[in-house]
C-alpha cells in the first residue's frame, strides 16, 4: 500500500497529538481528579504535525 498525502498529513496530526498531550501529562502533572488535562495549545501543536507530514510527504515521497 502506498501513503497517500492524505496519510501522512493525518499520521501526522495523531502523532503530534499524542505526544504533546502524553507530554503534558508525563511532566506537568496537576493536583486534581487524576484524568487527563486539555493541554493548552494542544491543537496548534497537532496542525503543526499535520502540515509537517503534508511537507516531508512533498519532499521526499512526491
């Protein structure tokens, strides 16, 4: 199967998204009711690994 654009630029979105939240969570835990917390800023840093995949996607797999 090959990536599709479409791929990579999601692939990237989730990636990014997990990471920065799994980030957040690891390192700047909150006193509170023990669940995860909406990390500011979560989906600018999510969009940025969107265009990030669409990017290397246009570089190198074109």
């Amino acid at each position: 199967m090959n990536l599709t654009k479409k791929y990579t630029e999601i692939g990237g979105f989730l990636i990014f998204l997990v990471l920065y939240l799994a980030f957040f969570n690891l390192f700047f835990r909150f006193e509170g009711a023990g669940y995860p917390i909406y990390a500011p800023g979560t989906l600018i840093f999510a969009f940025f690994g969107y265009w990030l995949g669409g990017y290397l996607y246009d570089k190198y797999l074109r």
